[in-house]
C-alpha cells in the first residue's frame, strides 16, 4: 500500500473535525513550502568556508584579528554609523 492511499484510508475512518485538522495541517504545509526562499551563502561566504574550516567563536575571532588591519581603523570610521534620530514616540 503506497503513502497516498493509507493516508486516504486513515484520513476516511476520522470524524468530521479531524478531517478538517488535517486539512488545515496540509494547507499550513502547503503555504510553508511556497514562502521558503532557497538558503544561498554568497560568493564570499563560500571562499571563506573553503579556505579555513573554523570551529568555534574563538578560532574565528583569531582569524578575524589576523586578516583585517585594526591599527588602521581610526576613531573617525564608525562616526555616521549609528541613526541617531529619536525613533518612534512611546505613550506610557
């Protein structure tokens, strides 16, 4: 007996509210399958990926440390980075 037909057998001898469950369950799958956008890991993330294999946060941080230049990062790098707008009004 292949899936489609044992699933058809058991969903037949359900009551009427379990019928509907499972229907609602195969439309939740359904739609959940038509949002998911394929995972990609861009060109840079793979060169990384297959140059080192980095294990934990450590190795990773000492990897980080050794391939960018910290001396030349000045105070004046990060000075427009943050939004300093108020945001949004909160009424308490």
């Amino acid at each position: 007996m292949t899936i489609e037909q044992t699933v058809l057998q058991t969903f037949r001898e359900l009551p009427p509210d379990k019928q509907q469950e499972v229907l609602d369950f195969i439309q939740f799958l359904k739609y959940k399958l038509s949002v998911q956008k394929p995972f990609s890991i861009s060109e840079h993330q793979k060169s990384l990926r297959e140059g080192k294999d980095i294990i934990d946060f450590w190795s990773a941080l000492q990897d980080f440390r050794q391939r960018v230049d910290l001396e030349s990062i000045d105070d004046d790098t990060f000075e427009n980075l943050r939004d300093k707008s108020p945001g949004r009004e909160v009424n308490l």
